[in-house]
C-alpha cells in the first residue's frame, strides 16, 4: 500500500481533485457490497469471508505502519488492550459479520437502507457521551423513518435473516462510533496502531466463528482475487486515500460525498444483479438521503458536530465526516 499521497499537496492544488478521489473512493467502497455477494455466491461462508477480508487488510496496514517511525512502546498497547478488543469485537466481528450476512440474505438496497440509519442512532445516543441533540437532527430523525415506512411498503425481497442481521449490523456500527469516539479523546495511541490492533482481533473473531459455523471453505483463484481486492484498495487503501482528502475538504463536503452511497449501492445492485426499485422505494430512499444530509450539516453548509465513523481509527486519520456504513 502506497505511503504516500495518491494526489501532491499544495496550496495550488485545485480542490476538484480531491472532490473526485472521494467519490471514486465512496464508488470503490459500495462496491464492495457486489464483490462481497459475488463471493458469497460462490462460498456461503460469510463469516469466513468477512475474516479473510479484513485479516488480510490488517497485514497489509501493518506492514505500512511499520514503515513509519513511532514512539508508541509496547507496553502502552498492553495497557489498552482490554479497550482494543473491545472496540475490534463490537467494530469489526459484529458490525462486519452482521453485515456480510444480510448482504448473504437480502437485496442491497434493502440492507443499504438499513444502516443509512446509523447516523440517526450516532446522533441519539451522543447525547450520552454530551454531544447535545438539534432540532434538524430531531427531524432528520423522523424524516428517516417516514422514508423507511415508505420504502418498506414495496416490494423488497428482504427476509428475516437478512432484515435482523442488518439492525444487528446498524446498532452494532452505532455503538462502535460512540465506543470509538469516547476512546480516541483520551487513548495515548496513535489512529494507525488502534487500527491494527482492533482490526487484528475483530478479524481473529471472525476467522474463528466462521470456522465454527460455516466451516473450511474452498476458495477458488476468482474468490481469492476478491479477497485480496476487497483487503487491499478497498480498506487498506481506500481509507488512506479517503484521510487525504480530509486534509483539504471541509467535514460537511465529506460527509456529503459519503451520502452517496445510499444511491450507489442500490444502483451497483440494479446493474449488477438486477435488484430493480419500484417507485415507492425510490422515494423511500430519496427521502433516508435527504434526511442523512440533514442530520449532518447546519444551515449555512457548517459541520454539524458529530461522532467520528465506524472507521475512527484509520490509517493516517486524525480527524473524520459522518459515519459511513461498513464497507
């Protein structure tokens, strides 16, 4: 993974650049979820799937992160570690595991809908961590689910499996962002090494349940080559590319980008296995996305103050917009 900038920095570099690297990375992300079903198709191990992808990205974080000097010392990580697992378990094996499932189980609009509910739960549950709750974010609250009342009056192809492992995914991803927020105020650590370490133990959860339920499965040479895509460009990579554009994008323009994806997935699944939305799910849908954008901007195009994503902890970041769905 390249430890470098994608795009040199400077203060003539047209922002447009930057605008376009995070919706290729926001393309590469919702894409993942047709990679993650293709390989599903193949192997009906999801858990074994989801650990494979992410043990995988964490080697290849580490070994970026070992390029890169650092006065953190072991025994710092040993004191953290209890905190560490913690956050790996919730943020990785249960909102990654949950999410492979439903995408196992249900079309990916329906499930895209679902967690483009997180932000909603983030900004409820802030209000224990003091994070003070708006009038917009009350009513993106409640345009939310009046869009998933509509949305859910159509023809979904969802199925119980598929529905309950996604609310399982988008609590979990709401607590994680609490979780990993309050954690990051006053951790001593580095985001690269909480990174590593959570991933790591998060990825180890999931290997070893999805030994357990689903078995050793045979991975042929195309379900290898998605492995290693999805471990690589589109977490290791990604992410980096993803915290040099925060660099130069205010918050709000990021978490505006990252919006998207609520009309990328369920058109990457139209194209790619024909999941066709009527129109009531389309208006369902456009409403959960007017709602999102609401809940994270202010008027006048400021940042709302928010909790930092799922991904708190990434590589290089220091800082971050609204939190995504797991990818």
């Amino acid at each position: 993974m390249p430890a470098r900038s994608p795009i040199p920095a400077g203060p003539h570099t047209h922002l447009g650049r930057y605008r376009l690297l995070a919706l290729a990375v926001t393309v590469a992300w919702s894409s993942s979820w047709v990679l993650i079903r293709v390989g599903l198709d193949e192997v009906d191990a999801p858990l074994t799937f989801a650990g494979l992808r992410y043990g995988l990205a964490t080697l290849a974080i580490a070994a970026w992160v070992r390029r890169r000097p650092s006065p953190v010392r072991s025994s710092s990580v040993r004191r953290e570690l209890p905190a560490l697992v913690a956050l790996g378990l919730v943020q990785y094996a249960v909102t990654q595991g949950a999410q492979f499932v439903a995408i196992a189980h249900q079309p990916l609009a329906t499930t895209s809908l679902l967690l483009a509910a997180t932000p909603l739960l983030v900004v409820l549950g802030g209000r224990l961590i003091g994070e003070p709750l708006t009038v917009r974010q009350v009513t993106a609250g409640l345009l939310i689910a009046a869009g998933a009342y509509v949305y859910f009056q159509g023809e979904l192809g969802a199925t119980a499996v598929g529905l309950a492992a996604a609310a399982i995914g988008m609590a979990a991803n709401a607590v994680s962002a609490l979780g990993g927020r309050t954690y990051n105020r006053s951790t001593p650590l580095s985001p690269s090494i909480v990174t590593v370490v959570s991933m790591g133990v998060g990825a180890g959860a999931l290997l070893f349940a999805g030994l357990v339920v689903d078995g050793l499965p045979a991975l042929s040479w195309r379900l290898a080559g998605v492995i290693v895509w999805l471990a690589v460009v589109n977490t290791a990579a990604a992410f980096t590319w993803w915290n040099v554009c925060l660099r130069h994008l205010p918050a709000t323009e990021m978490a505006v980008i990252n919006t998207t994806m609520s009309v990328q997935i369920p058109l990457l699944g139209w194209i790619a296995f024909g999941e066709s939305l009527g129109w009531r799910e389309s208006l369902g849908l456009a409403i959960v996305v007017l709602a999102v954008l609401l809940a994270i901007t202010r008027p006048g195009g400021r940042p709302t103050p928010r909790t930092p994503p799922t991904y708190r902890t990434r590589p290089a970041a220091e800082s971050s917009s609204a939190p995504p769905r797991p990818h």
